[in-house]
C-alpha cells in the first residue's frame, strides 16, 4: 500500500475522531439541566416560598387577633364589673372597647384575605410541582439516552485511539510531517479523493496527469487547495 493510501486511511481515522469528540462535547452539554427545567425548578421554590410567607402571616395575624380578643375581653369585664365609678374612665375604657372592636374588624378582614392568598398559592404549587415532574421525568428520559451514546463514543473514540496509532507506524516520519502541516492549513482534512475529475476538498477540476500519478501512488497535490490527492 502506497503512502499516499496510507494517509488517507490516517485521515478518514482523524476525520471521523473530530466528528466523534465534536458530538461527545454536544451530548456533554446537553446533559446539563435544561432553561425550562430550572425554570420549572425556579417555579416550585416560588410557589412553595409564596406559600409560606402566607401561612406565616396567618399565623401572625390569628396571634395578634387572639391577643386582642383577649385585652377586649378583659377590657369588658371591667366596664361592667361596677368597679369603675369614674365616669371620664368608663367613657375612656368605652371608647377603647370600640377601638379594639375596630381593630378585630381590619384583622379578620386581612385573615380572610391571607385564607385566599393560601388557597391560591396552594394551587399554583400544585400546578408547579405538576409540571415539574412532567418536565423532569422527560429530561431523565433522554439523560438515559445521552449516556448511553456518551458511553458509545468513548468506546469508539478509544479504538480509533489504537487504529490511529498502528497506522502511524505504516507512515514515513516526512509524510508525517507534510500531513500535519497541511491539515492545518486545510481545516484539519489533509488527503482528499479525486471523483469524477474533481478534488473532493475543493470542487476544482483535477488534471488528468495529476489523477494518473495519483493512481499510480504518487505524491500528488491539488493545484487550488493544496492538498493531497488520492484515488
């Protein structure tokens, strides 16, 4: 087998191990958690933060109506005890009672309000938590598909490593050395075949002297792109 063969196996060695890694980084990638994943995430934290903020407050509110039920209470008790002979104090503590009858007023109202928020926040976390599994059971879905190529590509990978290596031991060191140089010049493809007259790498023509060498396993080289030819 000519040189010239030799680097084109070389090269359909080093052509398929670009696409292979290029590929292993996509699936790489894709196995980080998606935008709609998070965001799905960022929604159930929201629903479950909102949630609590209200449960709290209704707490708090419960607590602060509870304590003035109880001052009101006592505030009665002593109104009508007959204890309280001052008429200023009975007006006082009278108007103190409507004040805080007032006050029961404003805080059921925002306990009723805070029932509402907890009925609608409890909805919206179920709705998010919903939709989190759909989304999340998809994503594991195809994390089980990516592994498994992820796994095929390392193994591909590993035996183009070896085949890449035995090859390396048919090429000249020069040949080597002339592959590389033009592999990078030319975009990492360095040996092109010639079909129908024309350089794969390039699309130009090919003279027919040129396509004869190469046949006969000369070292031959495209007139336009430089590269070298092979049949």
């Amino acid at each position: 087998m000519s040189q010239v063969q030799q680097l084109y196996q070389l090269q359909q060695i080093d052509t398929e191990m670009r696409e292979k890694k290029q590929r292993l980084g996509e699936v790489l990638r894709a196995q980080k958690e998606t935008a709609e994943l998070l965001a799905a995430k960022e929604r159930v934290v929201t629903a479950v933060t909102d949630l609590q903020s209200w449960q709290t407050q209704r707490q708090d509110l419960d607590l602060e109506l509870q304590a003035l039920k109880n001052k009101a209470k006592s505030a009665e008790q002593r109104l009508y005890s007959g204890n309280v002979k001052n008429p200023k104090e009975l007006t006082d503590l009278q108007s103190a009672i409507e004040a805080m009858g007032r006050q029961r007023a404003a805080l059921e109202d925002e306990i009723l309000e805070a029932m509402i928020m907890i009925e609608d926040t409890e909805v919206e976390k179920a709705a998010a938590d919903k939709s989190l599994q759909t989304i999340q059971a998809k994503w594991e879905q195809s994390q089980a598909s990516l592994k498994q190529e992820q796994s095929d590509l390392a193994l591909r990978l590993h035996e183009l490593t070896g085949k890449r290596k035995e090859r390396l031991g048919t090429i000249s060191a020069a040949s080597l050395t002339e592959y590389d140089a033009i592999s990078r010049k030319g975009g990492g493809v360095a040996v092109v075949k010639i079909k129908n007259n024309i350089c794969t790498g390039c699309r130009l023509n090919v003279s027919a002297l040129k396509e004869k060498k190469a046949r006969e396993g000369e070292m031959v080289y495209c007139a336009s792109c430089g590269r070298i030819l092979a049949v």
